[in-house]
C-alpha cells in the first residue's frame, strides 16, 4: 500500500501536483497474491511493476498526482534533462530519436500508479534506459492458421508493451499461402486456405507495417524455401520437384525445384516485389528443413547432380539454391541446437539471432515463463568478439495449436519473459523480483485490452471484460 | 450400436460443405507434431457427441431462411407457455439460420401457410413431448430423460422426446445436421436419429476461488456445454486463495475473503440467473464448499472457524482446516448449509473432503486434548471422520444428497448409501483400483482422474482424454452400473477470463463424447474429422474454441 495517499494538499500549476515526501522506495501496487504456494508468496518489487526493468532507475518518495483533465504530453522546446526525468513542474523524456521516446513513452507510462481514491500518481523518478540486444523478436506464423488482422495489430501493441522491436511474419509455408502477391495473384488464388477471407491484401500488409512503425516495431517477413513450399506449388506451377515413385512421377511434389531456370526467374520477380513491398532492410529466408527424399527420387535431377558433380550429395544442391540467396551481412537464426551451435555460427563470423529455448509453441503445466526467462542468450562458449555477434533474439509463436481464438493469451506474458531477457541488463534475474513485477505487467496489459493470461493463482482489480 | 446406411454418398455432401479443414500436417518446423493427418472425412459429417443410431439418406432437403420454423408439435404436452422449449427454438433458430434471424424478428406476426413447402423444402421441425409431464419448469435432476428421437423428412422433421431435455439434446443434434452448400443455403439430409446418454451424470469443473470469473464467461461455457451436451455444471466456487460466493447470511464472507468485496463476488442474483440459464440448457447446477480443508478464505470473515496452529507453546498466527472440536462450528455449518441448500435447487451438493493437511491440527494443544479425551491417539484420519460425519448429519438435514472427493471414502468415513464418490486421484491403475473399490463397497461413482483439462501440454492432448473410459476397471456388471459418468475439471491456478474458453474447448468436448456415446465409439481418426467441424461450428456460434491442428474455419474467430 502507498504511504502517499494519506495526505491531500492538491494545490499546483503546471501539469502534476505534488504530495507527500516519502524517504524510499515504494511498491506501486496494493496488494500481496494469494498463493496456494506459500513459497511464491511474492514480496513487492521496489521496481513496482516496470518490465522490461530499465537501465539505471531511481525513485524518489515524492508522488506527483496527474489530473486528468489537463495533464498533457508535449513537444519540448528546450530541454538539459537526461532521458526520462519525472519532477516538478514537469516530466522530460529525452531520446535522440522517435524510437526512443517510444520506448521511454512506455516507461513513463508504466510509472504512473492509481491510489485507493483512483487518483492517478507518479513518484519523481529519474530514469535512463537503452536495450541489450537490438534484435528483440516475435514470430507469428499466418499459414498453419491464418490470423485475422485484429490479432497481429493486438500483438503488435502488446509488443510495444513489451519494448520490441521486431515482428518476424512467418507469413507463408506448406499449409497455406495468404500472402496476396501482385505479380503472382494465383499464389494465393490457389494456395490460401480461402482467396478472399484468408488472404493478406497489399492495403492490409501496407496497414501492418504503418501500425507496427508507429510502435517502433520492424516487419521482417519470412518466404522460407526451399521447403516448406507446398502451398507454393498450387499457384505455381513446375516450381516444385515432382517426386518419383520408381520410374515414374507419384503426383506429389517436394521442395523448390532448384534445377530449372523458371525458378530462378521467377524468384527474382517475386522477390523483387517483396523487397519493395516490405520496407525493412531484411527478409527472412528460412532455408530450414529441407528433406531430400523428393529430390533423390527424381531422374532430372540425378541427371543434373551428375553433370555437376556433386555425387550423392544432396546439401551441395542445397547449398547450390541457397547461394542464389546469402550474402555476407547474413544474419543466421539459431532455431535448432543449443548454446554449440550459437558458438560455431558466431565463430564462423555471422551475425545471430537465438530462438531455440524460445518457442513458445511448446507448451506445459506451470509457470513456464521461469524458464525462458532464466536463458541467458550468451551463456555459450565463444570470444568477445563472437558474443558481439549475437544481436538478440526471437520468442516463436508457431502456428500448428494457435489461431485467432486462443494466440494472444498464449503468447503474453510469456513472451514478456523474453522481452526483458532482450532488453535488460545482464545481471536482471531475480525471479520473484521478476514474478512481483509481471504480475502487475500482466495485469496492466489486461486493462489495456490485451488478455493476457495469468501467472498463477491471482486476481488484477480490473479483470479481463472481454472485447 | 451404429447403423450407418447410405453413408457413402452423403460423406461427401456433409463433409465438404460443413466447414474447410487443413489438409497439411506434415512439415512443422523442427519436425515431430504431426500426430494426426488431416482424418478422411466421416461419414456422420460435423455430429458431435455421436448419437446412438444414425440413418442419413443422401436426399437433402432446403431450409428456407424465411418460412423455417421450429414449433411445438400438436401432440405435445408442452405449450407456448413452455419457456424452456421457446426458449431453444429461438436459440437454435439463429445457430442454424443466423443471417435470417434480424428479418424473421421483423416479421414476427406474419402467418406462416403450413404444408406450402417446396418438393424439396423442409418447412418446419415440430417438437413433440411425449410424456404427459413435460417437465417445463422443473429442473433437470440426475435422473433426468434425456432421451430423443428425430426424424428429417418430408414435409417437416419431427423431434420426439419424452420431457423437454430429451428436446434440448435433439435440437442441437439437429443443428449440428444442417450444412451449408456452396451457395451458402442451408441443407439437411433425410435422417432418422435415436439417441440417449451412456451416463447420467457429465460435468464440467469451473474453480472460481483461483481467479475470479466475470459472470460472461460462465455463461459462455454454459452455451458451450449444451453444444457438447454436458448436463452438469460443477462449481467449485469458494478455496483457500478467495471466497467469492456473497452469503446473505454471513456476508462478511465475501466481504473479507474474497479478492474484492464488490467487484470479484457472485451476489444473490448472480447465481440465481446462471442457476436459471443452465436450467434452459438441461444443465444442473452442482456448488461445492469444500471443507475442512481448502478454507483459508472463509477464515477472514468468519473468527474462529479455522483451527489455530501452534508453533511450540504459542499460536504461530497461521491457521489450518476448520476446527473440528469446537460447538460453533457446526452451529455455522448448519446455518451456512441451510441457505445453501435453498439458494441452489439441485439436490446435490458436492462437499469436497479433499487434501487434509493434518500438520496444524497436530500442533494445536487443545485439539491434542480433545483426539486423547475421545481415545483417537495420533489417528487424524479419526478426527477428519468425526468432523466430516457431523457435516454430513447437518447436509442431510436439509434434505440434499451429497458428493465427496474419494479421500473421504479413502478415510473410511461412514457415508449415507446414495452417497456419490467423486474419484480424482492417481495414476491410470489407482484411479481403476479405486473405482473398482468403491463400487464393490456399493457407492456410486464418477471419475475425473484423466480429465484434469488444466493440466495442458504440447500437442494433441484431446485424443488422451478420449481414450479414458470410466468404466474401464475390473468389476461385475452391478459394480459398473454404479458409474454414473465423469467430470472435466478446469482448476484455477492458470485459468482466468483471458485463456479458460480456448483451453477447456474443444478438450472438454473430447470428455463430452466419451459419456454421451456409445462405448465403443473410439475410432481416434472419426473423431478428428467431427470434431475438427465441431470446433469449427462453436466459432461460429462465438464460442473461443481452439484449433486441433493445422487447420481453417470458414468463418474464423470474430474478436467484436
């Protein structure tokens, strides 16, 4: 409970008023959880309920009521304050571009806490915050299930929540194609779950990525091949091996053909449109998953596998495909293996993006959110320079169990975890300082209109109200 | 058994028409999910649960948007004045022809000409209720007739059933018939259906004391029970984290235990109208006050109801399970049990009886005298047996049956014979030791054990909890007739308004087949394809249903 409420001398001028000097730190929030687990009874967190928890953070005991009627946020004319500075007469958050303010906008706003009168307050606080990692992902997939637009743009807000920053759109894949592509209508005519209300039209893709910009948040899509392309192969045809069964075709396809000069042609149209559709100076590739089996089947391409040499070696052919792709700024996206493989991809001299203790599709009893968030994303053996090469990370949301019905409680606050892992210092891992704090996180992203689902045994006093 | 005539043909009609289904499953990323290929198409289309006997021919019928109607048979002993059944036809009126049903509430009053159908129109459905008490205002009781029949044929489809929850089970039934071309008009197929519950007794587990749950989300999982045709809404309404329930006769309950005293209760009205709306679904209402144990929260309001536990010579400020020696205890339980037993009309009430911790009862020195003075030495299980037996005198009194979990059947206390046992531990082998023992001890039971729905992991998990099968232990044939069905249990430590109705459906829905059908209705791939279609219709009709696998509805989730 706040001390400050007690007392009420409400004069003041500009946009805050104070009230009652307070010698230390305060727990913003009122009440402890009731806890079957006497052990998780959770102490407050002199952070009260910060996440990510900020760089250098100190508040004071002075709480600064907001009226509502006239607090205002403005443009500053002059300003010798640093970063984000919460004293009288007024706040100054000071960042040297829009994305910082975005972010500082977030803290500033995380701050403010509601006494038992309702009285909006904030304690005079001086603040200065940066990220960790400058790779702070999320990925949804939109063709296991396609996720009507009302979805991504309520992830999209809660990311920002979340101080992220980039949305990895896994858009197309085997199950279905929703991408509405201008030069190659017939990819989604054919191969989205439904031409009209399963697709991604140009205006909605444009309307994502504004939405997401305004959050300071990058859309990098995914065309991952040369697997993972079933749905490709409707719209498009001979763009994927015909497999063999014995010596003649089985009627199934299997990845990008990577033999014919039509695929090449006709990824160079597609990715040119991509590279001017999508405005982020990256595209995820994928390239993951690539089985041989369809390729081994098929005679064309033994004949060709031959010609060039490459005996029996079907990854040379991958290779061969992929080097059409790759160029030396490639950044690689750990998603299999473990603390091994970030050591032989940073060594190797790539930049790197971890994801595997990440995928939050993989669900299961409890408070999983502990786990993710003990990763330590440079907990690998490597030299410095190799860890400079880790430039964040990504929480996966793979689509096989999830759709519109049930995503975003799945995804929040768990994805939080990694959120604060991404940006906080390395040394932010005290886990019931963590738990006292996204408690009050979630339930904050709860009034915010995102159900976001509960830790453990708790009550927010505004509780999910549906939509 | 099934019958399954002409199911060739309309396979195909059915199946494509009810709602697009994925066809991938192979290929997930980092290898490994893909458990069930999208299933061939079953030949009873979108049915879920699956009725007893099925006869599709492959002649389908129109459902004109502007003259179907549902309407009372002339030979039924309902009426107009039959809210239950007036109710329902206007509620699967618009589950069935949603885009109609603005119009038609336009155009209420016109007369509608009886026998003007088209040849291959179905002009109206007429319910009949046989039996010469419909049960129109009662409430469903465990004894219930659930049973229907329903024919689709020309001119109109006629659904027979003995009271009116036969009907409510028949209609759905019906709903679930009606597909949708590729037109967009409504069809039904000619159908000959007859059908009644395996077990009396199917439930579904709210807990409302781990998180408080906004009374639109109880009533949403009330709609989604009667689509899977559960009948029993068990809940669990009051734990140790917060007592939600306001009593009029001892307020400070909720004022002090539960998480807020205005914003996080039930009052009076509360659980009168969710009594009341699970009474037009056929469902009971079942609350449970779990004691001695789980009551911290009844011990904020209520002084020296819990027993105060000692560390060493003094009171260590923590309290334990209701204090099972003191008079005012009881003088409480009577008159808390009194209101109960009148604020909810079931006559069950589940009594809990679960997880005694005995630890704080050892450590208080006035309990110590009392378990010496009655010779019980260090056997607590005794002094559980005395309080419970005490409870149950007082429960009895006001005329309602009771429910327990198995420990206090475990404990051996001494239980009324129409006393039902609640079996919810264990593994696979102890949970069918344990129902074979209390069925040969003569109690009634019903399981939970492998339907702990809070309990998620990666995967298909449904399929699991459609295998279970309650009365899969070793026992005579009088020892099985002593299940009465099962319960789906959505506990609260992770479960609030933001996630239950995606997590508890279609999972539950698995639980609703195995107690509603047949038994040997286990064919996992069947399954698949119906429930898949069945998921796909409870979106549509604005329940938060989850995805299987892969997959598209035709019209997915809409957040308004």
């Amino acid at each position: 409970m706040l001390a400050v409420s007690v007392l009420n001398f409400a004069t003041l001028l500009v946009l805050v008023a104070a009230r009652q000097p307070f010698p230390y730190h305060n727990d913003f929030d009122e009440e402890p959880l009731t806890s079957d687990h006497p052990e998780e009874e959770p102490k407050g967190s002199q952070y009260g309920s910060l996440w990510p928890l900020p760089r250098q953070v100190s508040v004071s005991g002075v709480a600064l009521r907001l009226p509502g009627s006239t607090f205002r946020v403005v443009d500053a004319k002059d300003s010798s304050a640093d970063e984000l500075t919460v004293d009288l007469p007024y706040a100054i958050l000071k960042a040297p571009q829009v994305w910082g303010a975005l972010r500082g906008l977030e803290t500033f706003s995380q701050l403010v806490y509601e006494d038992e009168y309702g009285t909006k307050s904030i304690n005079a606080s001086k603040i200065l915050d940066f990220p960790r990692f400058q790779h702070r992902g999320i990925l949804l997939d939109t063709s296991r299930h396609f996720l009507p637009i009302k979805v991504i743009l309520a992830n999209l807000e809660a990311m920002a929540m979340n101080k992220f920053n980039v949305f990895h759109w896994h858009i197309v894949d085997d199950p279905s194609f929703p991408y509405l592509s201008r030069t190659f209508p017939q990819l989604s005519q054919m191969g989205a779950y439904h031409p009209y209300t399963h697709v991604y039209t140009p205006a909605d893709v444009k309307m994502i990525i504004e939405f997401a910009r305004l959050r300071g948040i990058r859309v990098v899509p995914e065309f991952d091949t040369p697997g993972h392309t079933q749905s490709w192969g409707k719209g498009q045809k001979d763009l994927l091996t015909p497999c063999y069964s014995g010596s003649s075709p089985s009627g199934t396809f299997g990845p990008v053909n990577p033999i014919l000069n039509t695929t090449y042609d006709f990824m160079e149209l597609f990715f040119q449109e991509i590279s001017t559709v999508f405005p982020d100076a990256y595209i995820h590739l994928g390239g993951d998953e690539v089985d041989f089996s369809c390729w081994k089947s098929n005679p064309d391409i033994q004949m060709w596998m031959n010609v060039h040499s490459f005996g029996k070696d079907y990854s040379k052919l991958e290779a061969y495909y992929i080097q059409k792709w790759l160029k030396p700024d490639t950044v690689v996206n750990v998603w299999m293996g473990n603390q091994g493989e970030m050591s032989n991809v940073t060594a190797a001299g790539f930049n790197t993006i971890l994801s595997s203790p990440w995928y939050l599709d993989y669900i299961s009893y409890g408070q999983d959110w502990q786990r993710y968030y003990k990763v330590e994303p440079l907990d690998f053996k490597g030299s410095d320079a190799q860890k400079k090469l880790v430039i964040g990370g990504e929480a996966c949301l793979w689509g096989e169990f999830v759709d519109g019905t049930n995503l975003t409680p799945r995804l929040w606050p768990r994805a939080s975890a990694v959120g604060e892992r991404l940006w906080s210092d390395r040394n932010v891992t005290d886990v019931n300082d963590a738990y006292s704090r996204l408690s009050k996180h979630r339930c904050r992203m709860v009034e915010r209109g995102i159900p976001a689902e509960p830790l453990f045994t708790s009550f927010c006093r505004h509780e999910y109200n549906g939509h | 058994m099934l019958t399954l005539v002409f199911a060739v043909y309309l396979s195909l009609t059915l199946a494509t028409a009810v709602s697009q289904q994925g066809q991938y499953v192979s290929g997930p990323h980092r290898g490994g999910a893909a458990e069930h290929a999208a299933a061939e198409d079953s030949p009873y289309g979108s049915l879920w649960p699956l009725p007893r006997e099925v006869r599709f021919s492959p002649r389908s019928l129109r459902l004109s948007g502007s003259s179907f109607q549902v309407v009372d048979a002339d030979e039924s002993s309902a009426g107009a004045s039959c809210s239950i059944l007036q109710n329902a036809y206007r509620r699967y009126y618009e589950y069935i022809l949603p885009q109609f049903a603005d119009e038609r509430s336009r155009r209420r009053g016109h007369h509608h000409q009886h026998g003007s159908a088209a040849p291959s129109e179905l002009s109206e459905l007429r319910v009949w209720i046989s039996s010469p008490d419909s049960d129109c205002n009662a409430y469903p009781v465990a004894t219930s007739d659930e049973s229907y029949e329903l024919s689709v044929d020309q001119p109109y489809a006629v659904l027979k059933a003995p009271k009116v929850w036969g009907a409510l089970r028949g209609l759905e039934t019906f709903s679930q018939l009606v597909y949708e071309d590729v037109y967009g008009a409504k069809n039904i197929n000619v159908t000959m259906i007859t059908d009644f519950p395996r077990f009396p007794h199917r439930g579904v587990l709210l807990d409302t004391s781990r998180h408080f749950l906004p009374i639109k989300v109880i009533l949403a999982n009330l709609e989604a029970m009667a689509m899977n045709k559960f009948n029993v809404f068990h809940w669990h309404i009051v734990d140790d984290p917060s007592f939600p329930y306001l009593s009029r006769t001892f307020p400070q309950l909720s004022q002090m235990g539960a998480y807020h005293p205005y914003t996080h209760v039930y009052t009076p009205a509360d659980v009168k109208m969710i009594i009341e709306f699970a009474r037009l679904r056929g469902i009971r209402v079942i609350p449970e006050f779990d004691t001695p144990g789980h009551t911290q929260a009844w011990g904020k309001g209520q002084k020296d109801l819990l027993t105060p536990c000692y560390s060493g010579p003094s009171p260590s400020g923590t309290f334990g399970p209701v204090n099972p020696i003191l008079n005012t205890t009881y003088d409480f339980m009577e008159l808390f049990f009194q209101e109960i037993s009148t604020v909810f009309p079931d006559a069950y009430i589940h009594l809990g009886g679960d997880e005694v911790d005995f630890s704080c009862w050892k450590s208080n020195p006035d309990i110590t005298k009392f378990m010496n003075q009655h010779g019980f030495g260090q056997d607590y299980t005794k002094l559980e047996s005395l309080y419970i037996q005490k409870l149950l005198d007082i429960v009895t009194s006001t005329q309602k049956g009771y429910m327990i979990w198995q420990e206090v059947f475990d404990n051996g206390v001494k239980l009324k014979a129409d006393t039902l046992i609640h079996v919810w531990k264990g593994t696979q082998e102890q949970y069918r030791d344990e129902m074979a023992r209390v069925t040969s001890s003569g109690y009634q039971t019903l399981l939970s054990t492998p339907w702990y729905l809070n309990r998620i992991s990666y995967g298909q998990d449904w399929t699991n909890l459609y295998k279970a099968d309650p009365q899969d232990f070793t026992g005579t044939d009088a020892q099985k007739k002593l299940v009465i069905g099962g319960e789906a249990c959505m506990w609260g430590e992770y479960v609030d308004a933001t996630n239950l109705m995606p997590r508890m459906w279609p999972r539950a829905s698995a639980v609703g087949e195995r107690l509603w059908s047949d038994r040997n209705v286990t064919n996992v791939m069947d399954a698949y394809s119906r429930l898949s279609k069945h998921r796909c219709r409870m979106v549509e009709r604005g329940i938060q249903a989850q995805p299987l696998f892969s997959s598209s509805c035709r019209r997915e989730y809409k957040w308004t």
